[in-house]
C-alpha cells in the first residue's frame, strides 16, 4: 500500500508540473506571437531608468510595454505575458514620473525632469514617428532616438 502511495504522488507532482509549464507557455493573444528586446538610447547614452516603452499593435490596438533599467535595456511584455503579437507597431516612449493631472499638452516647462533626458516627440504615439515589425521568434529592438 505504502508503494502505491508514493507512486499516486508522484503521478500527482507530475501531472500538476506539467499543467504549470503547458499553462505558461500558452499565449492569450489572438495570433502569432514572438518575444522583444532591446535597448534604448539617446545621445549614445541609456534613456532614463525607468522609462516605459510603449507598443501599439496597429491592426489590433494591442498594447505591449517594457520598462528599462540604467543600462537602457527592455522587455517587452504584452497581457501579462512575455509574448508579443506579430506584426507593426507604433512606439513611443513614457519617461518616469507623472506630468500634472491637469496639463493639457506636454511641454519641456511643465514635465517631470526626467520627460527632458527624452526627445519630446517620443511623448505621443502620433509624433514619434518610431515604428517596429514583431515577427515570430525572438526580435532585437535598438531604439535609437534622435532629435
């Protein structure tokens, strides 16, 4: 009886393992997907620490979002999860640090200090003109900004 025991333990240990991995590595995204990351950087130097990099799917509207640390490096992660829908994106950049709930439009004189280490045409998702193509596998973004 003592064999038996062990055995239905082991099963269990087994069975509940394999619904964690199967369960992890399923995708809640309406597609394909792929995994981004990458660096970010202005002026040959790290964006701020702490800066969202923000992906807007532009079929979808999905949003994807990874966050740097001192060196300037990301991960992008979308619902929750470290998959990526494939296809074309628009980027722009969330410095660290919130504006005033109450500024109607973003401007150098009344933004965290952080917001001005960062080209404000990156702020908005309509003026960064930045752009990025998720395909499937694993996808390396050098985010380079310029003026």
């Amino acid at each position: 009886m003592l064999y038996d025991a062990k055995r239905a333990h082991r099963i269990a240990v087994i069975a509940l393992l394999a619904v964690v991995v199967c369960g992890c590595a399923k995708s809640n995204l309406p597609g394909p997907s792929g995994k981004v990351s990458g660096t970010a950087t202005y002026q040959d130097k790290p964006i701020p620490d702490g800066s969202t990099i923000v992906m807007v799917h532009n079929e979808t509207g999905l949003i994807g979002t990874g966050v740097t640390n001192g060196s300037g490096a990301f991960q992008v992660r979308m619902r929750e999860g470290p998959q990526v829908l494939v296809g074309e994106y628009t980027v722009y950049i969330r410095p660290p640090g919130e504006p005033d709930a109450n500024i109607m439009e973003f401007k150098l004189s009344n933004v965290p200090p952080a917001w001005k280490l960062v080209p404000k045409r990156y702020w908005m998702s309509h003026t960064s003109g930045e752009s990025f193509t998720v395909k499937e596998g694993r996808n390396t973004y050098n985010l380079v900004l310029r003026e």
